[in-house]
C-alpha cells in the first residue's frame, strides 16, 4: 500500500500585501478545490475543514475580518 503526505497550502497562504498568490494543485485528490489561493480562509467551509490547523498568519486575517468573533457558527 502506498501512502501520499499532502499538505493544504491554503491553511498557511497570506498576500502579505503584494496581492493575490494562488498556485494550480495536482494532488488529484477527489475533493481538491484545484486552485490554491491567499484568500482560501474566506470560505466559511474552508475555515470550518481547517479549523485547529490555520497558521497564525491565517487565523490574524481572519481575527481581522471577523473582530466580534462571530464567524462560522458550528
């Protein structure tokens, strides 16, 4: 049996200011989105997949974006 590591590069991606970074996939996995971006954490399902593994660049975006603490109600 073989076994892949993948890795979400959405979870760490931030523009850090100089815009939009996206970059194409080819896991092939069945549920990859395909495209990877700096802005995958403004998807409410992405944030909630993800939870627990955000980097903190991340989790300061989306801190930012949602200061009253009231994103993604489980």
């Amino acid at each position: 049996m073989e076994n892949e590591l993948t890795f979400d590069y959405g979870t760490v991606f931030v523009d850090h200011g100089r815009g939009r970074v996206e970059m194409s996939c080819s896991c092939r996995a069945a549920a990859c989105r395909g495209l990877i971006t700096s802005e995958d954490w403004q998807e409410p399902a992405f944030r909630r997949r993800h939870r627990g593994d955000l980097s903190f660049a991340v989790q300061e975006r989306i801190a930012a974006a949602f200061p009253d603490g009231e994103h993604d109600p489980v």
